[in-house]
C-alpha cells in the first residue's frame, strides 16, 4: 500500500482490527473459563500455563492496538520508542508494587496468627475488695 488508504480500505482496516481484537478476547475468556473449570466441570488448567497465556494474548493484544489505532507503525522509531520505554517502565512497576504488596499481605497475616494470646473465660475476686479480674495467659 502506497501513501494513504480510501475510505473504504481505511473502514475494511479497521473492522478486520476490531474483528482480530473480538477474536483474542473471546479466547481469552475461553481459556479463563475452562481453566477455572467452568465449562468442563472438574477440569482445570494448570495456572503455570493459563496465566502466561492470558498475559501474552493480552501483550498481543496492547501491541495491536497501540501499532494499529494509534497508528504508532506509521511513526518515527524515536517517537515510538519514547512512548514504549516508560509504558514498558509502568508494567515493570506494577509487577513490582503487586509483588510488594503481596510479601506485606503475607506478613501481617503470619503476624496475626503468631501472637494469639488466649482469654480465660472464668473471673476470679482478688485482693481486699474482691473485684472481679480477668486472667490472660499467654499461648506460647
């Protein structure tokens, strides 16, 4: 293709993008669905290979729609590298901030159930007055 497209050889673009697009999401849903066991019942795909699946499908997918339809295929390297350097920079954090976030998640959990301490449900009077006082013990 030389130069720029007519109408219609720019709609026919467009409409066969979105049907690729329409495409990947369905089988992503399907490989959601069936690897959770929803459409078989008891089948369940192993999460080591429905998860790089579903993340390179979706790659695929970003990689598409930012070359496609914000046409970044038909501009300078440079300026396609500057949009692509701190996009892939944002993935890079947020894959660091989930991992973060998911070892303060582990900790606080292993901090509740190590410091338990136990309630006795009986109180006793002490002292002169004979107020009631209620014993804690220590679990470990």
């Amino acid at each position: 293709m030389s130069g720029h497209l007519t109408y219609e050889e720019s709609k026919l673009v467009v409409f066969k993008g979105l049907r690729l697009l329409a495409v990947i999401t369905l089988l992503e849903v399907f490989i959601a669905l069936i690897g959770n066991g929803h459409i078989i019942n008891g089948f369940h795909l192993v999460k080591w290979i429905m998860y790089p699946l579903m993340i390179s499908l979706s790659l695929y997918k970003a990689y598409f729609i930012i070359y496609e339809f914000m046409h970044m295929k038909y501009e300078v390297k440079t300026l396609a590298m500057a949009v692509l350097l701190p996009m892939t920079l944002l993935i890079w954090a947020m894959i660091a901030f989930f991992s973060e976030g998911n070892h303060w998640f582990n900790d606080r959990n292993y901090v509740r159930t190590a410091d338990k301490i136990e309630v006795k449900e009986s109180i006793t009077p002490q002292g002169e007055h004979k107020e009631p006082v209620l014993e804690i013990q220590d679990v470990h």
